[in-house]
C-alpha cells in the first residue's frame, strides 16, 4: 500500500513539467519510504510469525540426518519421505500439494515421523501456528455432527491456508475418520492452479492410518521366512498390496482411499514395516538416555535392555519376531523397570553402571 502511494506521486509529479526539482526529492522520499516499509517487515518478522523462510526454514538436511539417526528399521520410509519432501520443496511452485498416506500397526513411527518433517520445515516443529495435527476421534467424534463438521474442516482449511500457503496438516487416525469430510478435503489437494483466489499447491497433508498394516506385516514375514535381510526389501514389493489393503478395507476408510487413488491425490502410500526386537533394543536405548538413567549408550547394560524387552509382547506366537505394540509404550517400560530396579536394589543384577553411578 505504502510503497504504491510513493510511486504513484512519483509518477504524477514527473509527469508535470518544471518540477523535475520536486521530482528528485520525491524519489529520494520514495526510496527512503520503500526502504522504511522493507525494514519494519523485516523487523516484524523478526518478533511475530511470519509465512516466510525464517519461519518455514525447510531443512531438508536437518530432516536427512534426523531420519536417519532416529527412526529405527524404516528404510523404506526413510528413502520415500527425503524423496517426496525434497521433490516438494525444490521448487516454489509446485503442480499440486504434496500428499502422503502413512501406513503401518501401532508404534511404528506415523506419529514420529510426522514431527520429525514439522521440526525440520517448521520453526516450532507441532507448535508451529503453520502445523495443524488434527485428529479424528478428537475433532470429529460425533457421526451425527458430519455436516457440521465438514464446514468447520472447511473454513480450518481455507483460513490457514489463506494465511500462509505452506502450512502443512497432519490428519492422524484416518481410519476413523467420517467418509464424507474427504469431499471437502479434496479439492485442496489436486491440481487446480487456485482455488478462490488461494494457491493449495504449496501445502502438506499427512495421512496417518493402520490400514494395510497387516498386509504389511505379512509380505515382511514372508520376506524374513525366504531368509532374506529385511533392507532387501523393496517399495514395489508392499506398495500395491498396502494400496488394495487400504481400498478393500471393511471399514468406511476404503472409501476414503479408493476415491483419492482414483483421482490421483495422493503422491505416495509410505509403508511402515513392523518393527524387530533389535530396533526396539535401540527404542529402549534411546529411552534410558533420553529419561537420563543413562548417559551414554555403551554405558547401559545389556540386561537392563532385555528386562524392558521382556515386558514387551511379540507376534506371531510361533516365530515371535515383530513387537506387537512398536515401540509405543517402551519409555513407560522403562521407567518401571529402572524404578523396579532401584527398590530391588543394585546388588541382585550384580553390575555396575547404574543411575546412581552415573549422575
Ligand atoms: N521406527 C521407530 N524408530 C524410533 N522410534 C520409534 C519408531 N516407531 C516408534 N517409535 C517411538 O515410539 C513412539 C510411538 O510411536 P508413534 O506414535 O509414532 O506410533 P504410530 O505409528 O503413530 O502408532 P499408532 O498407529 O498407534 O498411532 C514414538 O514417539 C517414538 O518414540
Ligand atoms: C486453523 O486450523 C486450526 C485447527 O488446527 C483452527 O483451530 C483454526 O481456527 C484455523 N484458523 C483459521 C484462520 O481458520
Ligand atoms: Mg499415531
């Protein structure tokens, strides 16, 4: 506004002759406003949030390195999401906004990841006010209220996204969520260059789901049971049967994903393999360290980690070689096993190296 004004004067008083002198010292005020109004944007931006690169900063390295030191036995994500995230951002205007599924059992690392990719792209990470987690059983619990809740998602949508195009929404539970609300979702994810006057093609949406979990998890035991290594594993061999899982799925879900499969919406189903007890050995590592029993990871011995593996339950019952809950629940695990640990007392597991020792 400001900065059309100057120019507009500037235009007006150049074009009446024999003041070219005013002209002169209106451009220098020009300028000095232009340079006045940059400077309180930025200045701004540096107090309140802004829809810009400090506060979107987009680190894809950030998110390299942190997928791969802390997401455990994901290969197959760690690959696809650096992918799709890196081909999403490379470019500030992008065909249309990027949109994954997430698939997998519990504690396999949706939720994890998710805020792994807020942290990296988002200042604030979950608490960005650009990052919007929403959740099925929490926004949306009442069947009845469907109607209700489609124009609430709506105005959710279309006001943030007003806001700043590159906000990003994570949907968790989608298996539960209403079929219907995926009519009012969609058109934000396709390839329209603008929706009234808003531009979607820069956003993120994450869908988080169990569906396909268990086909997952069986093309896995088949792979293990061949005797092959479980990196050898390859996207083509799950991709389509998480895809047919998800579709033919009893529950209203399959709705949800055969309408957005056939339309093209979503860039990639992202498969999370059942996770093996030596990731959750390092699940347990990573707890003891970071719930400060211990300092450093050789410091912890092996004991303490097959006690809290031993408080967990895997699947299937013969071959026993998935952990049935992930690694959900292992930093409870933890702490009950180390306070178990210090009422017992030190003496009876006969080693050194415990909290008391370390702190
Ligand atoms: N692959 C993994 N690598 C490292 N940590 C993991 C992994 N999977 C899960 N975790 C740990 O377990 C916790 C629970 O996982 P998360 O919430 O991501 O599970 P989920 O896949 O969303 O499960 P659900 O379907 O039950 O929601 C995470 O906060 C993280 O600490
Ligand atoms: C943005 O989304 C959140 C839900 O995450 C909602 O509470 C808020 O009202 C939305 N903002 C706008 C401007 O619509
Ligand atoms: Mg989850």
């Amino acid at each position: 506004m400001l900065k059309r004004t100057f120019v507009l004067g500037l235009v007006l008083l150049a074009s009446t002759p024999g003041i070219a002198f005013s002209a002169g010292i209106s451009a220098g005020f020009a300028a000095l406003g232009s340079l006045a109004y940059t400077s309180f944007d930025a200045l701004r931006c540096k107090i309140f949030v802004c829809c810009n690169d400090v506060w979107i900063p987009s680190n894809i390295e950030g998110l390299s390195r942190e997928l791969a030191e802390k997401l455990h036995g994901q290969h197959l994500v760690q690959r696809t999401v650096i992918g799709h995230v890196k081909g999403h951002m490379r470019t500030s205007n992008p065909p249309k906004a990027l949109v994954l599924s997430f698939h997998g059992l519990t504690g396999v690392g949706k939720n994890f990841v998710s805020r792994i990719i807020a942290e990296n792209i988002y200042k604030g990470g979950l608490r960005s006010p650009f990052v919007h987690l929403i959740s099925a059983t929490k926004e949306f619990p009442h069947e009845g209220m469907v109607e209700f809740y489609k124009a609430q998602l709506k105005s959710w949508i279309e006001g943030n996204m007003t806001r700043c195009g590159r906000s990003m929404f994570i949907f968790d539970e989608v298996d539960k969520l209403p079929p219907l609300l995926l009519d009012v979702i969609k058109p934000y994810m396709d390839y329209y260059d603008e929706l009234g006057g808003v531009n979607y093609r820069r956003g993120i949406f994450l869908f988080l789901s169990n569906s396909g979990g268990s086909a997952i998890a069986q093309t896995v035991l088949d792979h293990w049971q061949s005797g092959k290594k479980r990196v050898s594993l390859e996207l083509s061999e799950v991709e389509g049967k998480v895809t047919r899982a998800a579709v033919n799925s009893d529950s209203h879900q399959g709705l949800w994903h055969s309408q957005l499969i056939s339309n093209h919406l979503i860039t990639a189903f992202i498969p999370f393999l059942p996770l093996e007890k030596s990731h959750v050995k390092k699940c347990i590592t990573d707890a003891l360290i970071d719930r400060k029993y211990f300092k450093k990871r050789h410091t912890i011995p092996s004991e303490v980690i097959d006690s809290v593996l031993k408080e967990l339950t895997f699947t299937p019952t013969t071959e026993q070689i998935f952990s049935s809950t992930g690694c959900k629940r292992v930093s409870e695990k933890v702490d009950y096993v180390m306070m178990d640990r210090e009422v017992v007392g030190k003496e009876s597991w006969n080693m050194p190296g415990g909290r008391k020792d370390e702190m």
